[in-house]
C-alpha cells in the first residue's frame, strides 16, 4: 500500500519523542508536524534528518482506512490506547 496524497494523519495524530528539525523536542499528539506542508506531504521525506519512527510507519488497510478522516481517527485512538 502507498500513502494517500494528501492524507498527512500519521504527522498530526501520533506523538514523536524524538527530534524533529524545527520540533526539537518531538511533537504532542494531534499537534501538526512543522515538516508537514501545506498539502500534507512530509518536507523531510527520503531525507537523513527524517526520524527513524517516521521511517518504520508503513501505510496498511487497518491503520489508513478509507479515507484520510478514517486514518486520523484510527492513529488517533491507537494513540490513546498507548499513552500510560
């Protein structure tokens, strides 16, 4: 599976403890990632600085759905399912 153009939900609904050029102390979740442009592609895509969970997120059925809004609620409530 290939990400959906323009979908941009696994940048905004999960957290990332780690750095992130422009974030240097990762992002909460549902906060926008500042290397997400304006038609939610990631500026950091293919590059070295990209964060290595960034990297390891694959797109699959269960986690992007039907649509971006199916993707952002489903990341959205793992995210919650994890958090202590």
């Amino acid at each position: 599976m290939h990400c959906r153009a323009g979908c941009g939900a696994c940048c905004i609904a999960p957290s990332i403890s780690s750095p992130i050029p422009g974030m240097p102390n990762g992002k909460p979740a549902g906060a926008r990632c500042v290397q997400l442009d304006e038609g939610n592609r990631c500026l950091l895509f293919g590059k070295p600085e990209r964060p290595a969970v960034c990297c390891s997120l694959k797109p699959e059925p269960a986690m992007c759905g039907g649509s971006a809004a199916d993707a952002l609620r489903t990341l959205a409530a793992w995210e919650a399912a994890s958090t202590p």
